[in-house]
C-alpha cells in the first residue's frame, strides 16, 4: 500500500544498557547488510550495544537464536535475513519454518524481533531493507527493543512461560510428590 502512514512507537528508553544480538542469514549480502545496518543504528539510539552473527540461511537463524539464548547473556535479539520466493516450495518451507520458531520462542519469553524479509523479487527485499527507505531491520530492532523494555517493566524474571517441559513438583504434607 503505497503512501500509506503507520504509526511508530516513541523509542523506549532504558535505565540500564540492552545487549543485543543480531543474527543474520547474508545470502542476499547487499541485503542483509542494510538490514544490519537499520537493526544496529537502532539499537545503538537506544544506547544498546550489538553483537552480529551470521548463520548460513534463514532456517539456521532460530536455532543460533536459541543457542545464544542457552549459552550467551543478551537482553534480546534482532532474526535478519531474506527469503525471495523462487520456483518451488522451499520458499514456504523457509519463510513458514522460521517465522513459527522465532514466534515460538517469542511465546517462552525471549524478546526477539522478526526481520527476516520474504519478498517476491529482490526489488522488494532492496527496499524493505533499505535504511533510507522501509528499514525493516531498524523495525525489526525497535520491536525488540520494546518487548525488552516490557520485560524490565514487568520485572524481568522468566517465568518459564510456553512450552519448557519443566514440570514443578509440590510436596504433599505426608512427604510424597505430586505434579
């Protein structure tokens, strides 16, 4: 929808510096380095600071993700990357597979902001990506940024929300378990 105006949060702002990774799937490397570009500024305005990974596609971006999630001590994450629909199905596969798993682990409490553009051509992806332009990379960081400054508001403890497969047990008063 050409023309078209949205409406931008204000940009959050922090009492503590955020830490931030960004994870980048540079097949489209033009691309992906404006995405990069637009995330790192952002984050930067909000006085974070970033670490870049790149990871060799789109699929492979949730996975580091969640590695740096288990291994590494960030505040939140920036997925980047381009999927441009080709001639068969993988395109789906790609574009559907990795936005449910980033959407996923959004749900378990990780703040992570989805830039991984799916476009019909590269004209589409140069301009989604463009920081002068669409910045969906610099969209992509704000909305990290803001799901982080929601988690320091409501405490920041992970609660184990979604699907962990931890199981509490409770003790009974006779001394036995129960779920």
């Amino acid at each position: 929808m050409a023309g078209a105006s949205h409406y931008i949060l204000p940009r959050p702002e922090f009492d503590a510096p955020v830490r931030m990774l960004i994870v980048v799937a540079p097949y489209y490397k033009d691309v992906a380095d404006n995405l990069v570009s637009g995330a790192t500024a952002e984050i930067e305005a909000a006085g974070g600071t970033v670490e870049v990974i790149e990871v060799p596609g789109a699929l492979e971006v949730p996975t580091a993700i969640a590695m740096a999630e288990r291994l590494g001590n960030y505040d939140g994450y920036v997925a980047l990357g381009c999927v441009i629909r080709g001639e068969t199905t993988h395109y789906d596969t790609v574009c559907n597979d990795s936005s449910r798993a980033i959407q996923l682990m959004g749900l378990q409490g990780l703040c992570i902001g989805n830039g991984i553009l799916t476009v019909e051509n590269k004209a589409q992806a140069d301009v989604r990506a463009d920081p002068k332009a669409q910045n969906k990379g610099g969209g992509a960081a704000a909305a990290a940024l803001h799901l982080i400054a929601l988690e320091r508001k409501w405490g920041g403890a992970r609660k184990g929300v979604g699907f962990t497969g931890d199981i509490l047990l409770a003790r009974n008063k006779d001394g036995s378990d129960h779920a």
